[in-house]
C-alpha cells in the first residue's frame, strides 16, 4: 500500500485552501455596482468564468501525468473564454471589473499558456489622449481615453483604452490627463489597460519627474474648454437630397434640448459645449454609390 508523504498532503491542502479562498473572493465580491440588465449578465458571466477556470487549475495540478496535457489544453481554453467575457466588463463597467481580476499569487500558479490568456500587472508611461465620438442624430457624444506609450525597455509602442476603476470623479480625472505625460500602473488585458485608483497615475513634467499624483487631478483644467465654434456643412448627392433640414441639423447639434452640446455639456460638468453655424445644403454632382477618385 502506498502512503503519500505527510509534505505532500499538507500541500496539496494548502493548494485547495488557497483555490477555494480564491473562488470564495472572486464570487462573493460585491455586484450591486452592476447595471441592470446586460452588465449584470456579463458580470455573472465573468464570475462564471473564474470559477470554471478556478476548477481547470486545480484539475491540472492535480492531474496524473497521462491526462495532464488534456488538462493543460482545458485550462487555457477556459482562460481563453474568461478573457473574452473579462473584457467586455471592463468596457461596459469597470469599476465591477476590478473586482473580478485574479489575485496576484493565484495568477503566478497559472502555467505559461494560460497565464498568457490572463490580466498581466504593468507600469506604463505615455500620453493621455482623449477621443470624443458623437451621434448627431441621438445627441449622444461618448467620450474614450488611450495611453499612446512609446518604445521602452524592449516593449513595443502602442495604444491602449484607459479604464478607471473608481467611480467618483472618474471622467474629470481623465479629462485631466488629457494631453499630458503620465506614468502609471494598472492591469493590462490585451489593448485594454484597467487603473485602479486615481493615485495610481502621476502626471510629468518635461524632465520626467512627477509634478501630482492622480488624485489631485480633478483640480487640473482639461486641454479644452469653454464653447466651440462649429461650422456644420451639409452636403448632398444627385440621387440622394438631403433629408433634414438646416434647422433639424441646427437643434441635433447646438439645442438646449437633446443635441451634442447639451450631451457634452453633462459628460464635462459643463466645461465644454458648442455654438456655431449650419450651412447648406451643397448639392455634391456625383452619385452616393458611384466610385471616389
């Protein structure tokens, strides 16, 4: 009869321990800070995920040598699929999304090819650029953040969307480090780069050295503000007139009531909006499908 030795078993206890503490964590943490409706779905999705992937783990530590390629292959799948479910969390709420990351030393247990597949810890430095996309139509402008970071250290340059996790003065804190050097650290999923908190980010100066840390940069005043002189030209085609009006086109983008200077008003705390001009319809002498030379 063979006996497993006394250090074997108290590790492979400390090893299950340690995994069911993990999933105890990682399930239990608090959801009410999801939205109703899809966020939520993706939230349960994401604690889904870690669980299976918790299980995968434990499955391939424990497996015999014949089955542990299986295992392995099980395993990253699964991470594979809780990779995909974490990052639509972390674009839709981020701040729930920090709850969901993997803890450090459980990360560390993960084998090279599923570790790959998992959020890697990162300090980065760059700039802090801000995109805003709008819908006319709608009145619906959105806001997104990227750090541009250059070539450094033998890491590539690149581009990827800012994420903070904190829910208050999330927005303005962003807009303060728009157009500025920062260095900060957070965790990186794929293109998608998930900070924290706030103190996580240092703002540069010229020579490198930090001049605030990302907590105070409520108080910093954006790139731009104040209102913004548009001029909005509308343009039609031979077989395709245009179908509103100047003064349609005048109230979707600088009406009091739903219109782009309105819904840039309220995601700045009103330090931006727009006024401006609409002129139009020109009659462009091509057709709508026809080929751009």
């Amino acid at each position: 009869m063979h006996l497993a030795s006394p250090m074997r078993t108290r590790a492979s206890t400390a090893l299950t321990l340690t995994t069911l503490a993990a999933a105890a964590l990682l399930s239990t943490l608090p959801a009410q800070a999801s939205h109703v409706g899809e966020d939520t779905v993706v939230d349960q999705q994401t604690i889904a995920s870690n669980d299976q992937l918790l299980t995968s783990l434990r499955q391939w530590e424990n497996a015999p040598e014949a089955v542990r390629t299986a295992r392995l292959e099980q395993l990253v799948q699964r991470a594979a699929a809780r990779k995909e479910r974490l990052a639509r969390l972390i674009e839709r709420n981020p701040q729930v999304a920090l709850a969901r990351l993997l803890p450090t030393a459980l990360r560390e247990r993960l084998p090279a090819a599923a570790r790959a597949q998992v959020e890697q810890d990162v300090e980065l430095r760059g700039e802090v650029v801000a995109e805003i996309a709008s819908d006319v139509a709608s009145g619906y402008a959105r806001q997104r953040f990227f750090l541009r970071t250059q070539a450094a250290n033998g890491n590539a340059a690149g581009v990827l969307e800012i994420k903070l996790g904190e829910r208050d003065n999330s927005e303005r804190a962003l807009l303060g480090w728009a157009g500025k050097q920062v260095r900060l650290k957070g965790s990186q999923l794929e293109r998608q780069l998930l900070v924290h908190a706030q103190r996580d980010v240092q703002v540069l100066a010229a020579d490198g050295t930090a001049v605030t840390n990302g907590a105070t940069t409520p108080t910093i005043t954006p790139v731009v503000t104040g209102n913004q002189k548009t001029l909005v030209i509308l343009t039609s085609f031979n077989d395709k007139p245009m179908a509103c009006s100047a003064a349609d086109v005048t109230s979707y983008v600088f009406g009091s009531g739903s219109s782009v200077h309105t819904s840039m008003q309220e995601s700045s705390r009103n330090l931006v909006g727009f006024t401006g001009t609409v002129v139009g319809p020109y009659n462009i002498p091509y057709s709508s499908s026809g080929s751009c030379d």
